[in-house]
C-alpha cells in the first residue's frame, strides 16, 4: 500500500511523464511518500461486471493511502472512475490532493463539492513535506 494514491490519464503523454517523474522522486528522495497510480480510463467499462474486481481492489487501495491526489489531464473531467475515486476517498475521509497539469483542463465533477487542496506538480517538495 502506499501514502499516496494517484489517480491520473495515461493516455495523456505529459500525465504519463509526470507519473513516471513521481515515481523518480519516491524512488529518489526518502522523504517523498510512497506512491500507488491508477490510470482513470481503465480498458474496462466503468458499469461493466469486470469493473467490480477492479473497484474493490482501488477501494483498498485508496482506503489504505493517506492521500488521493487527482491528476487533471484533458480528459479526466469526462471519467466515471475519477468521480468514483474522489467519492470513494471522500467516504473514507480521505485528504484529496489536486493538481493540473494544463491550465485549460477541466475539473472532473466530482472535485466541485469537495475541498481539495490544489498543488504545484512540478515541485516534489510540496508533496515530500506533506504539509498541507
């Protein structure tokens, strides 16, 4: 399990590269959180009978992290997996994280109720010292 649940488009080459560059700094630096992905457009269907196993694993998951940190690409906004994340995370009275990586992408919905604390994600040290 890990501190910090991230949810983000791997579809998406600068989300992509941002993943892979979180995953540096945790294997890099001590103090950065260990860190767990979730891609938001899995290859199966949100109301799909598959997609059962697949919610019951990232609802461990994201109860066992401290965080859930939203990743804002151009299509998340559309995600039925992103809105069930934030709701899920939300249930387990989760802290939610959001960064964009693109001033023009839209918020997913299901972050317009909540309270998240947005935050640079070009600065490993915001998420290492975790004071939020």
């Amino acid at each position: 399990m890990s501190d910090l649940f991230i949810s983000y488009q791997s579809a998406d080459p600068l989300a992509h590269s941002f993943q892979v560059q979180l995953q540096e700094w945790a294997d890099k630096y001590w103090e950065f959180p260990s860190v767990s992905f979730h891609e938001q457009e899995p290859p199966v269907c949100f109301n799909c009978a598959s997609a059962n196993r697949i919610r019951r694993h990232l609802r461990k998951e994201i109860k066992a992290a401290n965080q859930l940190l939203i990743i804002i690409s151009r299509a998340t906004w559309q995600s039925e997996w992103t809105d069930w994340e934030i709701s899920t995370a939300q249930d387990a009275d989760k802290q939610l994280l959001a960064a964009k990586l693109d001033s023009t992408n839209i918020s997913p919905i299901g972050l317009v109720d909540t309270a998240p604390i947005w935050i640079d994600p070009f600065d490993p040290i915001v998420l290492a010292q975790r004071k939020f």
